[in-house]
C-alpha cells in the first residue's frame, strides 16, 4: 500500500513516518524536502503543484496545516481552508481511497469556558465529583478561528464522504509536543503522546471495516481526560498506550 503523508517534516508527520515506516511505502507532500522519502515540494494551496503526489496513491494521511500558536484568519486560510480543499479534491481526483485528516481538539473545546470541563483544564479536580466525556456527536463549540478552521476540515470531509467513493477519517488531535509530556496543568486531560497519534493513524490506515466517514479523539490515556476514546477502541480497536499521568 503506498500512503501519502503532507506534512511529514512536522513534529507528528515525523511520528507518523516513524511508525509506518519498512511497513508502507511511503511518499511526502512537503514544502522542503524529507531526506530519505520520495518528496513532492509544493504549497498545499497550490492546487496545479500538488496534484501529481497523489497519482498512484492508496491512501493519504493530512497533516499539513497552521497549527501553532493562535493563527490570525490571513495565514489559516491558505493553509487550513484552501489547501484541505485541495488536498481532498485531489485525492478524490486521483483514485485514492481514504483520506485521514488532521482535525483538532478544539473544535470542542470551547466547552473549557464551563464547568466541568473548565475545572478539569485548570486543575480543580476536587471540585468535580463526575463528568461527562464529549464524543463525536457532542455539539461544537470552537476555540478560535483556528478551532473554526478546522470545524470546516470536518464538514468538508462529510460533503466528500457523501459525493464520493473516499473514506473520509477526521482525527481531533489532542495537545502533541516537542517534549513529548504534559508541559501544564491543562495538558494533563488534553495530551496526546507522539506514539499515540501515530499509532492512531496506524489503527486508521488498517481499519478492518469499512468506513465512509467518522470522527476519532486522538488523546492518551490521562486520567483527567474528558474527551471520548471509547468510539475509536470500538471501531478501530484501538487503545492509547501513554499517559500525562506518567509523564
């Protein structure tokens, strides 16, 4: 199976081509070049550039995107809006598969603004007794205009599902970094580990049913945690290995 993986020179698209690699063969969709991987150097709102990394393709993984920070609307739109479009268009053109992409944790985090799930971020775990996990079906609530971007990655995912053959996979990442550990009280219900994410992916890419289209939290195994992983380990079988807890 060869899967295309955009972004690969990112903190996850690094992680993701260490757990697939000698097992896929693989091939990056890269501004700058990935030493040692077959590359197609373009700009993901480039529509003309990219369209040749998708030929041959079985399946992509989506990660290029503005993630870091809170982006102002100028620099998401050609990278978040513009270019998930095309990305998805492209594999759509090119036969491929499935497509799973990166959304993100904040689609719903705005739910942080109120109890419990605003005690949980701020550490107060005394004053909660009980709560209820979000799932895929729990209502939006953005964070930001980034968390808006990515609110439309998942719409725009559906609209393919339903007008194409594709499967269309979206991943609410939790909070990956550099240090690969909680680095605050926040991060201790929202982290995600580097192995997690990736394996997460694997778990997508080796689906052993069908999909056209569905919705996953990606966050380790935090005690504190009040995003659902019990709808990937039923579908996907998958279980994190980590946890903030650990860390």
């Amino acid at each position: 199976m060869k899967i295309l993986v955009t972004g690969m020179s990112g903190l996850i698209g690094k992680a993701i081509r260490k757990e697939l690699e000698g097992d896929y063969e693989l091939r990056a969709l890269n501004r700058s070049p990935v030493e040692g991987i077959e590359c197609v150097q373009a700009d993901v709102s480039d529509f003309d550039a990219i369209r040749p990394a998708f030929d041959g393709v079985d399946q992509v993984v989506h990660m290029a995107a503005i993630a870091q920070g809170n982006p102002e609307w100028d620099k998401l739109l050609p990278f978040n809006v513009i270019g998930t479009y095309n990305v998805f268009e492209a594999a759509r053109q090119a036969g491929v598969q499935r497509v799973i992409s990166a959304s993100s944790g904040s689609v719903i985090s705005g739910n942080e603004s109120v109890d419990p799930y605003r005690a949980l971020g701020e550490g107060r775990y005394d004053d909660v007794d009980e709560w209820d996990d979000l799932t895929h079906l729990s209502p939006l609530h953005p964070k930001g205009i980034y968390g808006c971007s990515k609110v439309w990655g998942e719409a725009l995912a559906r609209h393919f599902s339903d007008t194409t053959e594709m499967s269309m996979i979206c991943l609410r990442i939790g909070a990956v970094n550099e240090e690969d550990r909680p680095l605050d009280t926040r991060q201790k219900s929202v982290w995600c580990s580097q192995g997690d994410v990736a394996r997460m992916v694997r778990a997508c890419i080796e689906a052993p049913e069908p999909i056209d289209y569905d919705i996953f939290f990606v966050v380790s195994n935090n005690k504190y945690s009040y995003r659902d992983m019990s709808h990937p380990k039923e579908v996907l079988g998958f279980v994190p290995q980590d946890s903030a807890d650990d860390r």
